[in-house]
C-alpha cells in the first residue's frame, strides 16, 4: 500500500517557574524552548491511519453533529416545505432527510478520522522519538509563520 509522507516539526513546551515583578511567590509559566526543535518525516498508510483509536472520537463527534444536521433539515421540511404544519412529513421527504444524513455523518466520520488519526500517529512518533514530554506539532508548511510569531512573542515578553 502506498505511503503518504507527512514533514512536520515539533518543539517542547516545559514549565518555567518565573517570579513576577512586585510578587513574592513564583508562577509556573508554559513556554516553547526554541532549541529543541526537530524535523520529523512520517510514511503512513491509510490502513495505519484509520487503524487507531481516533475513529471512536470521530464516530461520536460526526453523531452529535448530524442529530443537529437532522434536525435543521426537519425544520427546514416542517416550516418551509410542507403546505400544512399539522400533516406528517411524505415518505420522500423522510427519505431524503435520512439520506442526507447518512450521507453527512460518512463524509464527516472520514474527515474527522483523517484528521484526529494523522495528529494521533504525529504525536505517538514525535514521543517515540523523543522521549515523554509535552509537544506541539506544527506542519512543515506552517512553521516558517508559527517560528515568526514565536520570536515575536519571546521579544515582548522580554520586554514586559
């Protein structure tokens, strides 16, 4: 089966105890030490991206989202489609809202499986890799605007 190649990077956040001014007692603060950035690469499969335990988070996320999806469409059938309020729905109406649905809670099953599947096999790589520990995992093509705005932020706190 056919690999897809996933380029990303991952940097720690560790807690630094940090005394602010006119206090008497520390803070712990959370804070991405830029020196411990890596690049990674991770092949997965399809069958290695759906074979996790994401697809149950996703399964009940995509349900809760198409009970609300349904009843927007039966709304939408009982108020602005039908002639009389008080008359039930036609077959063909009841049909087509559970076809839809069905339709809706599939596609969004997938999507959210591919999405929470992907970040699951990241962060079971990166920990593999590297050892327990708090990581954020940002994509190759966004790290450039996500290293920016880092450094930005480490000037003004260095500031305040």
């Amino acid at each position: 089966m056919k690999k897809i190649p996933f380029e990303f990077r991952s940097i720690e956040i560790v807690a630094v105890e940090k005394l602010p001014p006119g206090a008497e007692y520390t803070v712990t603060v959370m804070e991405m030490d830029e020196n411990s950035i890596q690049k990674h690469i991770l092949n997965l499969s399809l069958l290695e991206i759906f074979r996790n335990s994401a697809w149950l988070m996703s399964f009940f996320l995509s349900f809760m989202i198409t009970v609300v999806h349904t009843g927007i469409v039966y709304g939408v059938f009982t108020f602005l489609v039908k002639e009389n309020i008080s008359d039930p729905l036609s077959f063909q109406q009841r049909i087509f809202i559970f076809v839809s649905s069905l339709i809706f809670f599939t596609a969004l099953s997938i999507f959210f499986s591919l999405r929470l599947g992907i970040a699951e096999k990241k962060n079971d790589f990166v920990i593999s890799q590297r050892g327990e520990g708090i990581w954020k995992i940002i994509d190759e093509k966004k790290f450039d605007d996500f290293y920016r705005l880092l450094l930005i932020s480490k000037k003004i706190k260095k500031y305040e």
